[in-house]
C-alpha cells in the first residue's frame, strides 16, 4: 500500500504554522507534527512517530470516547474556504 494521507491540520499563522499530519502506510499509521513558531520566530519542535495498526484502533476508539456519545463523524471542512 502506499503512503495516504488520512488526515492534516496546519494552524493559520506565519512563520512556522503548527501542523499534525497523520498518514497510512502497509501496517501502520504515521504522527507528524510541529509546535508553534516560539515567540522569537524560530521554528517549533517537531517529532514523528507509528503505530501499529491495533495502537491506531485503540487511539481511535479513546478520541471517540473522549469527544461523548451520539459524535457525528462526518468530516467538518467548514474551516476549508
């Protein structure tokens, strides 16, 4: 399988916008993402990391559980213009 995109988030701000990218690959799911620009402008920390594809279901499932009962999951695109 090739690397797909499932989901990116890149704050609207300059320099060094704060971003999450989360990416599907064969047997995994891929976390990158950066902090914020520090108040000096430097550009903010960034880290990466996988999990396997039972980590990604539990991941799944906690954000769900965290977000109540009865969450729409229809993607919200309203931020998009």
């Amino acid at each position: 399988m090739d690397r797909k995109n499932l989901y990116a988030f890149t704050q609207i701000v300059s320099p060094y916008p704060g971003f999450v990218s989360v990416n599907g690959e064969d047997a995994s799911v891929e976390f990158t993402v950066r902090s914020p620009a520090s108040p000096a402008g430097d550009c903010g920390a960034c880290a990466g990391m996988k999990l396997d594809l039972a980590q990604a279901r539990e991941l799944g499932r906690k954000l769900l559980e965290h977000a109540g009962p009865g969450v729409d999951t229809t993607p919200d695109c309203s931020y998009r213009a």
